[in-house]
C-alpha cells in the first residue's frame, strides 16, 4: 500500500493544551477530593501523552491503569467493531475510576469500554477526554470532562496517530491529504 502524501495543520498548540489540562486537574481533583485512592484507567494506545500530563497535575493518590481497546487498527473510519485487547491489571469493584480518552468520535470505544468497567462495580466511573467530535457521534455517550470540541477533521497529534506515525507531535494538527 503506498501512503498518500499529507501535510499537518496545527489546530490546538502545545500551550493552549497545557492550560486545558491544569483548569481541567483541578475540576477532576474537587470531584475526587474524597477518595482512597483515584484509578486513572488510559485508553490505550492515544491517551498516553493526555495521562501523563494528566497525572502529573493531579493533587490526589493515584493508581494508573491502562486497558486498550481497537476499533480503528490502521484506518481512518471507525470499524464499529470494539475489541479489547489488553485489560486492567487490577479491580477496581468500589474503587472510584477514572477513563482518561483520547478522543470520542463515533463513541463505540467509549461506550463499550463503559459498559465493562460498569460491569466490574466501581465506586464512581467518570471519564475525560482530550477531544470530542461530537458531529460525528453514532452512539449516545459524552465524556464527564472534555478538554476542546473539535470539527469532523482527521488529527494526529499528542498521542493521536495515523497509522502509528505523529503521536510524537507536541500539539493536535489536521491531517490534511496532497496531490
């Protein structure tokens, strides 16, 4: 398969995400200000960047967890089908849990990965993620937090990829495909 040439617009920069994610510890921390201990579940594999961020500004004992999830493989569309493929490493029965996201778009991965963390008896289950496209949304969920509201434009970026390239960028850009 040959990749087709694309350039990357910047969007949100490095800056205006470190800001969102200061304002947004701080939200998440009074929500949680009463807990034993916060498990900060990541989304493998684009919420990495977003987690260690998020981690770093947050002023309540934490356990970090990550459980990974695929409906994309490759592409650039959704397949609808959510596979887990790596799972928590401990329970989290009447533990208060948080879903760190790295985007919810069509919301099948978040959705799924809700449901079975429900099944499992938390204490609290909320969620953040770092972008929403809300137009593109086919199941009904919205995260508890949202870091910035994105139009329907492919971004790679701070943890998001495109075929596995461009996590590394420091800010969210557009893909945007040339002749």
């Amino acid at each position: 398969m040959t990749e087709r040439p694309y350039v990357i617009d910047e969007m949100i920069t490095a800056k205006s995400i470190a800001a969102r994610i200061e304002a947004l510890s701080r939200e998440i921390a009074a929500e949680f200000d009463d807990t034993d201990k916060l498990v900060v579940v990541g989304l493998l594999r684009g919420s990495f960047v977003f987690i260690a961020d998020l981690v770093r500004e947050l002023d309540l004992p934490i356990e970090v967890d990550f459980i990974e999830a695929s409906s994309y493989g490759d592409a650039m569309e959704s397949s609808r089908e959510v596979r887990i493929l790596k799972d928590l490493r401990s329970a989290i029965e009447g533990r208060d849990v948080l879903v760190v996201e790295d985007i919810v778009d069509t919301g099948f991965t978040l959705s799924h990965v809700i449901k079975l963390l429900q099944s499992r008896k938390p204490a609290r289950l909320k969620t953040i993620a770092l972008l929403d496209k809300p137009s593109r949304r086919e199941v009904e969920i919205a995260a508890d937090w949202i870091g910035f509201e994105i139009p329907d434009e492919f971004v790679v970026g701070y943890g998001v990829d495109f075929a596995q390239r461009n996590r590394n960028l420091p800010y969210i850009g557009k893909v945007r495909f040339t002749p």
